[in-house]
C-alpha cells in the first residue's frame, strides 16, 4: 500500500514523466555499453551506445532497437521491485580498488531537472533486480 506524501508515491508520480533512462555498468574486466532506454507515451525502445560507455570501451558502433517496443508499465514495476525510491544519488566504497560501477541518468518530459545516480562498488541492496532486468533486455538485442 502506497502512502500519501511517501517517497514511494513521490517517485511513481516523476517516474510517469520519464523521457530516457540511461544506464551504465561497468566491471574491471567486464565492459558493457550505455543501455538508453527512450520513452514516448506507454512504452519505449531501447539503444546500446557502445561509443559513451562508462567502461570506456570505444567500439565504433551503436545498436538500436526501435523497431520492438517495450511497455513502460514494466518497467516501471522493476523500478519498484528495485526499490528504485530508496536508492540514494551516491554510494561508493573506496576500499575496493578494481570493481565496479555505475550510472544511472533520468531525463523528464515535464521539465523536471534530471536525475544522477552512481556508485562505485557499492548500490543499493536491490540494485541487482534492476541489473538483472536491462542485462535481459540486452540479451534480447544481441
């Protein structure tokens, strides 16, 4: 049950507006490309940008997927399975020196000023649900 004025509700009612949601994920030893996720009404498509990767891996192409069309009410589920209103902006964990991170950028349709999540060997304890989720999404392009 979602309470009024919760973070929960705060969050689903931004979320709506989401016009892209860009994702990186990078591993020492595990390189991945940028996973945009461009919305427009009740679903989106997805891109793989090989060329702006936070791995820095530059290859010289990108691949999109407009011609399948995702539903956002999916997404938006995993956002909350993920807990994705509990996360913070930052999470880091200096301690480890070759491991992993992360970006996530939201951009809005309304107006709203972006959103910047990132962390560096350290995320929320749900972030795997949401990892999960665009890893299949990418199984599915490649």
């Amino acid at each position: 049950m979602i309470r009024d004025g919760s973070k929960e509700k705060e969050f689903l009612e931004k979320i709506r507006h989401v016009k892209t949601f860009r994702y990186s994920y990078s591993g020492f030893f595990h390189p991945s490309p940028d996973v945009i996720l461009s919305f427009s009404n009740n679903s989106f498509f997805i891109k793989l940008d090989y060329k702006n990767s936070l791995s820095g891996v530059m290859y010289d192409e990108n691949i999109d997927n407009t011609s399948k069309k995702y539903k956002k009410e999916e997404f938006i589920e995993k956002l909350e399975e993920a807990k994705f209103y509990e996360w913070k902006k930052t999470y880091s964990n200096k301690d480890i020196l070759d491991g992993y991170a992360y970006e996530i950028e939201i951009e809005y349709d309304n107006g709203l000023k972006n959103d910047l999540y990132y962390g560096v060997n350290k995320c929320h304890s749900k972030f795997k649900v949401l990892k999960d989720y665009i890893n299949g999404l990418i199984k599915e392009l490649n």
